[in-house]
C-alpha cells in the first residue's frame, strides 16, 4: 500500500511539475541580447555609449519583469580614457557591476496577442547601488510570439548618488537620456 502511495505521488508532482513547466514556459518570454544606450549632452560635451547585452525576463501571465545590464559591457564613449573614468570614478563598477529594472506592468494587457501596446512598467531601477522606484511608459510590440520593447527615459544621477566633480561639471550632464530597445522571445 505505501509502494502505491509512494508510485501515486511521485506521478502526481511529475505531472504537477510537468504541467506547470509547460505553462510557464509559455508565459515566460527572455532576452540575452537587448540593446541599451544612453547620453550625456553637458554643455561642453556630448557622451554616448551603448550594449547589446541587456538580459531580461518577462512573465506575461503575472504581467513581472526582470531586467539587467553589466556596467562593463557599455561601449562607445569618445575616448577610452572617459569609458575607464567611466567606470572606476562614476558607476564604480567593480564595486556595482550591474544595473537593474524590476516590477510588473501596471496595464492589464495580454501580451500573447498580436498587437501594439503603450504599457507603464512599474518597479525599481537600481543603479550604482541605489534603488528608485520609477514608472517607465514603454511601446510594446507582438508579432508572431515576439515582444519587441521600446522605451526611453531619463536617469538623474544626483538619484543614484553618482557625483559630478567640479573638474567635469560642465563635460557631464546630471540628467542622463536612456533608450531600449529589445526583443523578447518564449523561453
């Protein structure tokens, strides 16, 4: 009797386990490879830099999200001198080496439809070791099980306790423009 208790609860969690594995795959969707760029317009200077390794994920039956970003992987900057000043004197990336959004979407939209969405993402942006709650407006696009994501915002960097030196005031805007672009697929 205990042989067939013991046979029914193991097919029971292999089902239960099974069965749940295969919707959540079908809910989760993952990026590996999003792009994330931002700029700095100071009055005298203009920074650009930019990754293609944005790693996400998304659950579009609970509507949560999961992004983050290696400080590292930026690229571009006008010189290697600024990307090194980059990281060591401002992001502090060895000591913070990644950024991150996490939240859930505020819209009750089902992403497993074809379609153009404007959706609020809500959850806190942590970056340089401080996390802020913010509301993100994003252009969500589905087509043929893919999520494409666009968004841009800005990131204050006196929020995140980034300093501006004196020596880089007027080469370093405190406001910072960010732009995603991403596409998302099933798991």
């Amino acid at each position: 009797m205990r042989s067939t208790n013991k046979y029914a609860v193991i097919t029971f969690l292999f089902l239960l386990t099974g069965c749940f594995g295969f919707v959540q795959a079908q809910s989760i969707y993952q990026t590996v490879s999003g792009k994330i760029s931002f700029s700095s317009e100071a009055p005298l200077e203009l920074i650009r830099a930019s990754s293609d390794q944005l790693a996400g994920l998304l659950d579009n039956d609970k509507r949560t999200f999961s992004f983050k970003i290696n400080i590292r992987s930026f690229q571009g900057f006008n010189s290697p001198l600024q990307k090194e000043h980059f990281n060591e004197n401002y992001m502090e990336s060895d000591r913070f080496p990644q950024a991150s959004f996490s939240g859930k979407i505020i819209e009750e939209v089902d992403l497993n439809k074809d379609g153009e969405y404007e959706v609020r993402a809500k959850g806190l942006l942590t970056i340089h070791g401080v996390a802020q709650e913010r509301i993100i407006k994003t252009n969500v696009s589905v087509k043929n099980k893919k999520i494409t994501i666009k968004g841009n915002f800005s990131v204050l960097l006196s929020d995140h306790n980034i300093p501006i030196p004196i020596v880089v005031y007027k080469k370093l805007a405190n406001e910072i423009k960010v732009e995603v672009n991403t596409i998302l697929e099933p798991r």
